[in-house]
C-alpha cells in the first residue's frame, strides 16, 4: 500500500478544488484503487467532501488553538467544522519563508497530537547543508525532530530537501535511499519522498526502499496528471 499525497499551496480556488477532488474520487472508484490518497487545499476551499474511504482531505496548515485573536489563523474549530483530522506541519515554505521555528513546529504538533489528527511532518535540508555532507545533513534534519513524538502512531514523516522543492530539481535515487534508510531505523511511521517529483520520476521514487508513498506539489495540481501519478504507483 503506498500513500499519494498533494499538496495544492496556494493554488486551485473553492470551484476548481471540488471539482479536482469529484473526479479524482470517481477515479478512484471506478478504477477501485486501494492506495492512500490525500489532498491538501488551500483553506478557503475547505468543505464537507463525499469521498471513498481511501481519500482523505487535509489542511495545510493551522494555528495550535481552537480559536481566538489570532488574525489571519485558523484554529481547529474551523476543521472541525468540515470533519478534517489531516494536517501537514513543518513544510520547508513554513519553515524557511514564513520562519516558523522548531519551537513553533512542535507546539503545532503536539496540539494536533493531541487531539488525534494524523500528522504528516515534513522534515528536509536546504543546498547549504546538504553540500557540507551527509553527517551535517543527518544532524539538520534530527534537529527537526526536536520536541516531537516520533512513535506517534498517527503520523507520517515526509523527507523533502529544500533545494529540491519547485525547482525541477529531484534529488539523486542513491540519496533518498539513504536518507530513508536512516530515517527508518529512527521511526516505524511510514516515511514520503517530496521535492521536484513528477510523472517521468515517479515509478523510480515509489520503488525505492523505505519510500512509503511521495508528498507532491507543482506536478499534482492537474487533476489528468495526478491520475497518471496515481496509475504508476498501483
């Protein structure tokens, strides 16, 4: 069983969203796939979705309370009003363009933790570290699990180098390898590749040992192209 995951950013509308996510539904039951779908997006155009029980919706992002004078969050009030219990936490963009700290990383995941959410958590390293090697690389990326539960067992952990995300650039097959190999001998959670992965890459990603599934941006966000990718990890 592998886990497809997109993430739609700061794309798609409320209209393009539902209709994204009504066809990739009736494709998944008419072509009665069983592997893990999940959608993430944007949070305008959450909504209550009809979907196959292999099909989860999920949030991007959200702020570690109910609700509250917090302009321009969402808390959990307003997932709870469209039944999500998905979340992506501690996406590079959140990390390294909008500076959320580990501090705030893991107060997000302990919150949602907290309240059973299944947490997909994104950890990764940007060009600078991944040049200094595999030790400084390794030591990066444990400092992202800093004040998180790795035998939380509602979680999936995405590896995505930042140097790797919407630049076209996938990181080399020996190197996720690796990476994943390290990364499951710290955590049973099942682990995602993400960074530059698209239709000619995927069945080489997906076949790699300890990559549980992929976590994808630019090259999910046409629905015809998310159902290739779909087809080619069957």
């Amino acid at each position: 069983m592998k886990i497809i995951a997109s993430n739609f950013k700061t794309n798609h509308t409320r209209q393009s969203t539902n209709e994204f996510i009504n066809d990739i539904n009736k494709f998944l039951k008419d072509e009665n796939i069983k592997n893990d779908i999940y959608i993430f997006p944007p949070s305008t155009a959450l909504d209550n979705f009809d979907t196959v029980s292999n099909l989860c919706i999920g949030t991007q992002n959200a702020f570690y309370v109910k609700d509250g004078p917090y302009t321009g969050e969402i808390g959990h009030s307003h997932l709870d009003e469209f039944d999500i219990k998905t979340i992506l936490i501690g996406h590079s963009e959140r990390r390294h363009i909008l500076d959320e700290t580990q501090k705030t990383v893991s107060l997000k995941f302990n919150y949602f933790k907290a309240l059973g959410y299944k947490i997909i958590y994104c950890v990764g390293e940007p060009l600078d570290i991944k040049n200094q090697g595999l030790s400084q690389t390794l030591g990066y990326i444990q400092e992202q699990f800093d004040g998180i539960d790795l035998s939380y067992k509602d979680m999936i952990v995405a590896y995505e180098p930042v140097w790797a995300i919407g630049t076209g650039v996938s990181c080399g097959l020996d190197d996720i390898a690796t990476i994943h190999k390290k990364l499951a001998k710290k955590t049973t959670a099942p682990l995602l590749y993400g960074g530059s992965v698209k239709l000619d890459n995927i069945k080489d990603i997906i076949n790699i040992p300890n990559v549980d599934g992929v976590l994808i941006g630019t090259a999910s966000w046409h629905k015809d192209d998310f159902k290739k990718i779909i087809e080619n990890c069957i």
